[in-house]
C-alpha cells in the first residue's frame, strides 16, 4: 500500500482484522482524526489523497453492495458523505479471505464484479 499511495497515507489508516466461521477479513481504512477542514467548510483527508479498494482472496473485486455497506457505516461515524461539512466517502484497502465455492467471479469479462452466494 505504500508503495502505491505513498507513506503518509498508509501511517493515516488503522489496520483492520476479523475472523468468523464463514470467512476472514483483513486491511486498512482511514482513521476519521486524519480529516482535516478547509476554508470553505469542506473536508479532505489530510493526506490528500482518498481509495476504496476490495478484493477476494487478494483478486480485486467490485462489490457494490458491500462499498454501499461500508459507505453506510462510515456515514454512522461521521455523518453524511459528499455533502457540504460533512467528511468525502470512506477511503479503504481491504481483503476477504472466502472459500472459493463461495462466491461466483464470472459475472463480467474482467472478473472484477462478484456475486456473494451468501449475502
């Protein structure tokens, strides 16, 4: 992650780590200290730069019901995204570790958008 977003963002972001039955969970979102206000009462991360990245077994993915989710949790922290005084959406790197029977990647050419079997 460094490599690729630069040293300041990744010492902005908290790691993450989960584990249940079904499935793991492992990564780095921004931590919510690391906003700062500028003069026309908007937010922007402090390290100036912002990412949402998924992937499945270390294959990126585009699961926009759980980017919604996500959205959606972050919104509970911080109030509302993409709206004046109110911080932009949530900036993560973040991996799930699944068994393979569990999900189906041949949705589209690119393998990039995945269907969950169990939501």
């Amino acid at each position: 992650i460094s490599s690729v977003f630069g040293p300041r963002l990744v010492q902005s972001m908290v790691e993450i780590k989960d584990q249940n039955e079904i499935c793991s969970l492992s990564g780095y979102v921004l931590a919510g200290d690391s906003f700062t206000k500028t003069g026309n009462n908007t937010w922007k991360p402090s390290t100036g730069s912002q990412c949402q990245f998924l992937f499945i077994n270390k294959r990126p993915v585009d699961i926009p019901k759980l980017s919604k989710a996500i959205a959606e949790v972050y919104k509970s922290f911080f109030g509302k995204t993409g709206q004046q005084n109110q911080p932009p959406p949530p900036a993560y790197v973040i991996n799930f570790d699944l068994p393979t029977d569990s999900y189906d990647i041949n949705i589209t050419p690119d393998k990039r958008t995945v269907m969950v079997h169990q939501e």
